[in-house]
C-alpha cells in the first residue's frame, strides 16, 4: 500500500510475530521488524517472510521507544515518501481493513497526529490476567489524551518532537503524545477493530510485574510533565500514593505504637483496612455501566490490588533516580528480565 509502513518491534515472540508480521505485509509498503536480541529465530523467520530487519545493539539499554525510533529512522530510508506508519507490537496482529480505516480518519483531520482502535485480547477467556488486558484497552473513543503502542502515526508529525523519547523504559505513548498535543496536533480513537494481542499471561507473578511497570511509567511521567498545564499522570501518582503508600504505613504505625501503649487496643490499629472493600465497591459500581457484574467485580478487585505493586514500581523509579541507577526495562513475559543498569 503506497504511503503506508509498518514498523514492528519485539523480541522472542515465536508464531506470534509470524502472524504479526503476515498482517503488515499484506497492508503496507514497507515492513521493517525491529528485534532486541531474539534467541529464538525471530530475525531469520521475519527476513524470509520479506521484512527488513533492524537489530538493535543490546551494548545499549533497552527501550520500546528506542527500538520504535530505530524501525522509524530505517522504514524513511527504505521509503523516504511513506506519509503515515503503523507501530505494532510483536505479539499483535493488524486486523483486516484497520489501516484503511485509519488512514481515512488521518486525511479527514489534518492535525491528527495518532489514530487508534480497539485493541482485543487474542484469548481473553484463557486466564483472568488476560480478561484483565481486555478489559483494559476497551476504553471510549472521540479525540483523547493517549494512545498505546498500536497506532498509525503522521510521519510529519512525529518528526516535529522528535519521535518517542527512547529514554523512557514505559509509558512511551502517553509521553509522546503530551508533546504532540502542546504543539496542537490531536490523538484520535476510533470506532474500529485493529489489533489481536496475545498477553500470554498465565501467573500472578506476571501480572504483579505488569502493575510494577505501570507504576514506575506513571511516576516517570508524571516527573517529566507532572507540573501545570498538563498535570501529566498526577492523578494515577496521588490515588497510587495513598492507596499502595500513605494508607499501609498508617496502619502499621499506628498499630506498632498502640502495641506498644495499650497492647489491648492494637487492633485498632487495622481499621484503615475497611477502606480497600469501599474502593473495590467503588471501582465496581463504575464500571457497572459498561461490563457485567463478574467482570466488573474483577476488575475491581484488580485496580485495588494493584495499587501495591503499582507503589513498589513508583518507588523502584524514584528511588533509582535519586541514587542515579537506570531502571532497565520491566517485562512481564518470561523472555526478558527486569534489570538495574
């Protein structure tokens, strides 16, 4: 498809980068693969599908963001005319008919920057972690804030703030887009199927660092565009902080000091613990208005338990950027490993 280019990023997918890659072929005039250090064959299986392969130097930290800009810069060389260029992750699949859709959204505003669509879980049924995914990218449309990491991007406009910010180990999208948006372009979603993601999350472990990773996104932008007009991530960071912080270390002090005073009363100490039910009420009667009652009960109890993970990871950036450690990249798939640079 003239003007159109995919770039795809990953690392150790297997048959979900095959049918990744088959779906950007068939729709684009050029599909550029970038791998961060497969071990599985992933560099041959895309190069005799007919992708150009990039592989980045693992020598270098690691980032999404970084991988993205690497796949951008070499699809320009290839095709220095493309107008418009589809991310998509490894472990998605481009639906039939998405890029079309999107690319008349792009013409019909000029000053779209992104245009999204809905992201489904491949087999959402399969584990609650991945009916959690699902769940998650079924958000409303219309001109929005954000955008995740499958979208069709304006060349143009991307070229304008320079790409993602490869420093930034998660939450890319969001940041990128507060600098297109300070320069007047929109994001758009639209009402229109467009990729099949495979989470292959099956453990409480994966799904405990998936929340780690979001926590440490939401303090890493809410650092860089925390302040006003934009106020970026500050309500994500505040809730975080109370619920995953401020709420648990008032139960134990206050538990430890009644201990200590009047032993009988300690217990009274655990009384903030009532106030986790009435958030998951909480979270629960909201998204009654949308799910049905079983999973907007999970999704409730996942948002409350996740605020302590979610802290862990807000403290894992901060207190690596105030000791000058690098946070490496947080994944919850078994092929990468969160690590300190």
């Amino acid at each position: 498809m003239t003007g159109i280019g995919v770039v795809a990023i990953g690392r150790n997918e297997g048959e979900r980068l095959r049918s990744c890659l088959v779906s950007a072929l068939r729709c684009a005039q050029v599909t550029v693969y970038v791998d961060s250090g497969s071990s599985d064959g992933s560099v041959e299986l895309a190069r005799s599908l007919g992708a150009e392969v990039v592989q980045l130097d693992m020598s270098i930290p690691f980032t999404a963001a970084r991988a993205r800009n690497a796949g951008l810069e070499r699809l320009l060389e290839l095709a220095a005319d493309v107008e418009f260029v589809q991310f998509v992750d490894g472990d998605c699949e481009i639906v039939d008919g998405w890029v079309d859709a999107a690319t008349n959204a792009m013409r019909a505003k000029p000053r779209a920057a992104l245009v999204c669509g809905r992201r489904r879980e491949r087999y959402p049924e399969a584990s609650i972690y991945n009916k959690l995914c699902d769940i998650e990218w079924d958000t409303p449309g219309g001109t929005v804030k954000y955008c995740g990491g499958d979208v069709l991007a304006r060349v143009s406009a991307l070229r304008e703030v320079g790409g993602y910010d490869p420093s930034v180990i998660a939450g890319e999208e969001p940041e990128m887009c507060v600098r297109l948006r300070a320069r007047g372009w929109t994001i758009e979603r639209i009402d229109a199927e467009m990729t099949l993601h495979d989470a292959a999350m099956s453990r409480f472990g994966q799904w405990w660092k998936r929340n780690v990773r979001a926590g440490h996104a939401y303090a890493e932008g809410f650092a860089m565009h925390g302040g006003e007009p934009e106020r970026h991530r500050q309500r994500e960071v505040s809730s975080i902080a109370v619920w995953g912080i401020v709420v648990p270390m008032e139960m134990v002090s206050l538990t430890i000091i009644l201990a200590v005073i009047a032993p009988r009363w300690a217990w009274i100490g655990l009384l903030p613990l009532v106030l986790y039910p009435l958030l998951f009420v909480k979270v629960l009667l909201r998204q009654r208005r949308r799910l049905r009652l079983r999973d907007a009960a999970l999704y409730g109890a996942a948002v409350t338990l996740g605020k302590f993970p979610q802290a862990i990871g807000m403290m894992k950036y901060w207190f690596g950027r105030a000791s000058g450690k690098r946070s490496g990249v947080i994944e919850y798939k078994g092929a990468a490993v969160a690590a300190e640079k």
